[in-house]
C-alpha cells in the first residue's frame, strides 16, 4: 500500500472540514399575519425560530387611497384595534428580529403612480 495514502485522507480530510467552517446557514423568515391561530407577532419573534418576520398584508395602497391592512381576525385596523402590535414590534427588534411589511399579497388593490406616490 501507498504510504502516502493515509496523508491524502487527512488533507482532503482537513480541506473538507475547512470548507464547511466557512459556510453558514441563510436566515427563516415567515410571514405572519394571516393565520389568527398563529399566535400573536409577540409570541411568534420569541418562538425563536426566526430571523425576519414579514408582516402580511398591505392590500391597499397608492393613487390616492387610504393605506389598508389586513391581518385576518388578528386585529381590526379600521377601529384602530392594531395600535398594540407596535409593542410586538418592539419586542421582536429588542430580540433582533428584522419586522417588514409585506405589501400586496394575493389579492388587493394597489399601485404607485409616481415616486411620490412610494413615499
């Protein structure tokens, strides 16, 4: 047997192990705002099983209309019922977590006219 076999194993061994040193896993995000069962945004950020957490949906938005949110039963944003989410909010960005927005979603009514329109 090659004496030198032995060696080989433990370089490609070593460069193996090397490579997989450097790599990371990517993030989780879910969406979350859909589901009432869900739990609340709160709850959800301290399951810490996510990075991101994609607030579901701005369906209503641009050319002139009222920004309108819908977050399936978890809150009624036309009575103002949503003001508490800004603490969930809070409370998943002390744990790190990045909140976004989803705007869309798989039905609605929306679209930007004008630069000025995005702001």
């Amino acid at each position: 047997m090659d004496d030198r076999f032995p060696g080989s194993i433990a370089l490609l061994f070593c460069l193996l192990l090397s490579a997989f040193k450097n790599c990371y896993a990517g993030v989780v995000s879910v969406y979350w705002g859909q589901d009432v069962k869900e739990g609340t945004l709160a709850d959800t950020c301290a399951s810490g099983n996510y990075a991101i957490v994609n607030i579901a949906f701005l369906h209503s938005f641009g050319s002139g209309q009222t920004p309108t949110i819908n977050l399936a039963g978890h809150c009624d944003p036309s009575s103002g019922g949503c003001a508490g989410l800004s603490n969930d909010i809070t409370a998943c960005q002390n744990l790190g977590i990045k909140v976004l927005l989803s705007i869309g979603g798989g039905s609605g009514s929306y679209s930007l006219s004008s630069a000025d329109d995005a702001r």
